[in-house]
C-alpha cells in the first residue's frame, strides 16, 4: 500500500480524502432519507436517527481501536471497503423497492389541498 512508502503526502491526502468522503456520506444520506419519508415520517424518525450520532461516533471509535490491534490496519481497510460495498446496496435495494416521496406543490394552477400532517 501507500503507506508503506512514509511519504507524507500520502498521510495527508489520505486524510483529506477521508474528510471529504465522510461529509458527502453524510450529505447523501440525509438526501435520500429525504426523498424517502414523508413529512409525518421525518418527524418521527429524525430525531432518534439524528441522537443515534453520537452513539455511532463513540461505538465506532472503540470498534476501530480493537479492530485494528486483532486485525491490522491493512486488512481493516479491506474490511472497510467490503462494508462500503454492502451499504451501497442496501441503498440499491432501498431506491428500488422504496418510492419517492412527492412534496412538491402542484402546477396545474389549481390551489394546493390543504394538507395537515399531524
């Protein structure tokens, strides 16, 4: 790997990449979360799904620490990349068997339905 090399390039991009990648993740995530529930919904799921963050950062820091003593840090990113692989289709899965959710208000000229979501 690159690594090996002791470049400090490597280092760096590495940690640019993974910033970047972390916040486009993150982005998409609440996008297609968005496109699939409906206002009644998001309001029901966001709030827990939003509070489990700091449950994940703090699982995910210890799961990381034992990951790499028992595995080490080049079979790590292996497995990271296999788990990136599974995420990807669970979101293939999801747009397919999911619809989207239309919010948008009509065209037509005619007024918009009152709508109340309790």
């Amino acid at each position: 790997m690159l690594f090996r090399t002791r470049a400090a390039w490597v280092s760096a991009a590495f940690l640019v990449f993974g910033l970047i990648f972390g916040l486009l993740l993150v982005s998409q995530f609440w996008t297609l979360a968005n496109e699939i529930y409906d206002s009644r919904q998001a309001r029901r799921l966001f709030g827990f799904i939003g509070g489990s963050v700091s449950l994940g950062g703090i699982t995910g820091a210890a799961v990381t620490i034992f990951a790499v003593s028992s595995l080490g840090s080049d079979y790590l990113a292996l497995l990271s990349a296999v788990v990136l692989l599974l995420c990807a289709a669970i979101v293939v899965v999801i747009g397919r068997r999911q619809p989207a959710v239309d919010d948008t208000p009509l065209v037509t000229g005619e007024p918009e339905p009152d709508r109340h979501d309790a």
